[in-house]
C-alpha cells in the first residue's frame, strides 16, 4: 500500500475526505449526546442515521473522478 503522489491535494480537495470528516463529527456527536440531553432534545439515532448517510456520500464521492485530483495517477494504477 502506497500514498497517493498527491496525497495533500486530495487532502484539501477530495470531497470523500470533507465527507468523513463530517461522518466522524457526527458519531461524535452522537457518543456525546446523553451528556447534552439538557440542551439538544434530538430522539436517539438521529446523528447516527445522519453519520450513516454522510458514509454512504462519501463512498459515491470517492468513485466519482473529481476534477481538481483527477490530473495525477492514483496509486492502483
């Protein structure tokens, strides 16, 4: 297994990373929500149905040739 050639550029740009990024904040959203029950009444499972979501974005977002990071070769190829 190798780095991508432009590994910061895809980084910076690749939408599938913005997308994990939020999928990540949302479960820990979702961890932290007995504690801000108090102040955010969201029923169970809301961040965790949104998480789910923003993965699935993210899986798409990473077949789909972008066309900031589509000039370099991937690594598979």
């Amino acid at each position: 297994m190798r780095l991508a050639t432009n590994w910061r550029a895809v980084l910076r740009h690749a939408w599938s990373i913005r997308l994990i990024f939020l999928a990540a904040l949302l479960s820990g959203a979702e961890v932290s929500l007995p504690l801000l029950e108090e102040w955010m009444p969201v029923p169970a499972g809301v961040f965790a149905a949104l998480s789910f979501i923003t993965t699935a974005g993210a899986f798409i977002a990473r077949l789909i040739v972008q066309k900031d990071l589509s000039d370099e070769k991937s690594p598979e190829d």
